[in-house]
C-alpha cells in the first residue's frame, strides 16, 4: 500500500509565524475561455443586455481559490532572529511536479529557514501538496519523505535526472544542496551524497538539461555571495542607530558550478574545464537555445553585477557572450539588480527572447 493511500489533514496554528512569502492559487474564470462558434454582431446601442456583456468581458481573469484549495504553504526567511543578515533578503521557490503520475499537477515548496538570535541557522520543512483535482490539494510532504530539509532552502529544479520516468527535484539553499529522487510509489529518498552532487556555498536556482549531448541531463548552479556570520558586516538603516540589512554590493560573489551526469546517477563537478566564470550573484538561471544552433546555452540573472550569457559548442564548452549580445548589463550602460529570469519569442520573428525581473 501507497503511503499516500492515508493521508493526515492539515493541522497546527500558522498565526505565529513570520511571513515572507505565502503561496496564492489563482484559477481563470470560466467566462474567458467559452467557445463560440462565430463573432457575436454588435448591438447597436446601449441597452442593460449588451452593457452585462461589456461587465462580463471586464470581468477579472483570474479568481483566486488559495483558502478553498488546501495549501497552506509558508516561507519563513529568518527575521525574527532580529541578525538583519542578507540571507534574509531573498525568498522561496515553487516547483511544479506530477510525482505520483496520476496526470495531476502536484506543488512543492522551499520552506527557507530560522536564523537565531545566538546566530544559529536551521532549515524550516519542505513542503508538498498532492493534487486531488477540482482544485483541492493535500499536504504530503511527511509522507513523501521530503520535508526533512536540512539546509535554509531557496528554490527547487524539476527534472527525471535518472531517465527513470518519474520527476524529482533538486532543493537549493544557504550551505549545501538536496537531491531528492522519486522512488515511484509516491515517496521519495535524499541522495545528493549517494549522486556527489556536494556544493556547501549559497545556492539559489538552478538548471537541468543535457549541455554535453550525451543523453543524460546536467546541472547548472547559481551562486549568490559570500556572507556569513564571520563576514556580517554593520550597515546603517534609517538612522543610525537602526541596524539594516547589508546591500549586495558590500559582499563578493560566488562563482556558479556545473556537475555533468556520468550516466549512473552521479555526477562531476567540471566548473574549471567549461568555460565559466569566476564571481557572479546569480539569482536566476534559464536554460535555451539562444544562438537557435541546436544546443542549450546559459543565461544567468545576476544581482548588482553584469548579468551572464554563455553559448555552447555543443559538447559542453561555454563561451561568455554577455557582453558582446547586449545582455551584460542595463540600456543605461550599468549592472542592475536581476532576479528572476524567463524567456520565450515574444515578438513572434521564431528567434528566443529573454525577460528578467529587476530589484527596486
């Protein structure tokens, strides 16, 4: 029997927690994506029938169903421990995954962590909901082996890195990374030990995709920067006599890495031999064909330092094009805080664009 068959409903008081981030579900309204078979003609003048059509095609898109849904999901960043530390600054990702493959689409989130006030750093549960249909989620995250997260945790990469059919997913934090490997019966097993994939820096997001074209998916890994508790320095808030979270421009960055698959479910760390360079705050990481030769290439959103492009050779050797592609930094000639990243062919001329989210 599935572990999943008995499922515990969603208990415990969350008012007395710090929120960073809480998770809102939003679903398109009905009335958007009826079908009609032909235009409807026009009325010619205004009367109450035709002025509840214009209400209804300015009606909201989107209705929010996050209290009727079941998940419950809250990222806490730590400052509650009162450290003004920048790890708090940055929050919680959301992978989506159908892990028990019955053709739903299941969440999982990074639960961040607690940052003491004795400076002391402890991991806060990874949390997955299973979905039930109609909108209706139930928290599995127990039963699923996955919430025993044992570093600060950020963001979540999904992907089958073992070709077994079944999704997992790669948990990035603040002092190492979680490889989490979907057994098939609804649970799942923490194997970054047993893959090698050992990376005790801050790590943000991540990337999968085959780089060297030898059949079996690699790992790209943002870095941010190099803070600690030993390298906290004192920043001034409103007055100063207010301590404030440091900018991270006061802090070196950390190069990203590369792990390439051998094949067996471990990986390698080739950073030195692909071509990548040294610093970066990464924050975002999208993994496309820019260049359209037929390979995957890297863009990486970095924070207050130019912003990286690397084009593959198709064997997995990177060539850093930032600069000359015009991505480096802003159109004012200056880095800019890039967070988030996304790309698609926006304009519609069949060559691959790319969007990032900036830092106010």
């Amino acid at each position: 029997m599935s572990p999943l068959e008995h499922r515990p409903p969603i208990s415990g008081d969350l008012s007395h927690r710090i929120v960073t981030c809480r998770v809102t579900l939003l679903v398109i309204t009905a009335t958007l994506l009826g079908c009609r078979q032909s235009a409807p003609t026009p009325a010619p003048v205004a009367s109450p029938a035709s002025s509840a059509k214009v209400a209804e095609s300015t009606a909201p898109w989107f209705v929010e169903v996050t209290d009727e849904s079941g998940v419950e999901s809250i990222y806490r960043n730590g400052q509650e421990g009162k450290q003004s530390a920048i790890l708090e600054s940055l929050g919680g990702g959301v992978g989506v995954l159908d892990f028990d493959l019955d053709g739903l689409l299941d969440l999982c989130f990074a639960g961040g962590g607690q940052i003491h006030p004795d400076q002391r750093i402890t991991a806060l549960p990874t949390q997955m909901y299973r979905n039930l249909g109609t909108w209706q989620f139930d928290a599995v995250g127990d039963l699923a082996g996955v919430s025993s997260s044992a570093f600060y945790s950020h963001g979540l990469a999904v992907a089958d890195y073992n070709h077994d059919g079944f999704p997992d997913f790669l948990l990035t934090g603040y002092g190492g990374v979680q490889l989490f490997t979907n057994l098939g019966d609804g649970t799942f097993s923490e194997d970054s030990k047993v893959a090698a994939l050992i990376d005790p820096s801050w790590s943000t997001s991540a990337g999968w995709a085959d780089f060297n074209g030898d059949g079996s998916l690699d790992l790209y890994l943002d870095h941010y920067v190099n803070w600690s508790f030993e390298n906290h320095p004192y920043c001034d808030g409103p007055t100063p006599s207010q301590r404030e979270i440091c900018p991270p421009k006061q802090f070196e960055g950390l190069r990203d890495i590369v792990f390439f698959s051998n094949g067996d479910g471990t990986f390698r760390d080739v950073t030195d031999e692909v071509g990548i360079d040294a610093g970066g705050k990464g924050l975002g990481v999208l993994i496309e064909d820019v260049d359209v030769d037929g390979d995957v290439d890297i863009y990486v959103a970095n924070d207050t330092v130019p912003n990286s492009l690397y084009l593959n050779d198709g064997n997995g050797k990177f060539e850093s094009v930032a600069d000359l592609s015009g991505v480096a930094v802003s159109d004012k000639g200056a880095p800019d805080g890039s967070m988030g990243v996304d790309g698609c062919d926006f304009n519609r001329d069949g060559r691959p664009d790319l969007g990032r989210e900036l830092r106010n």
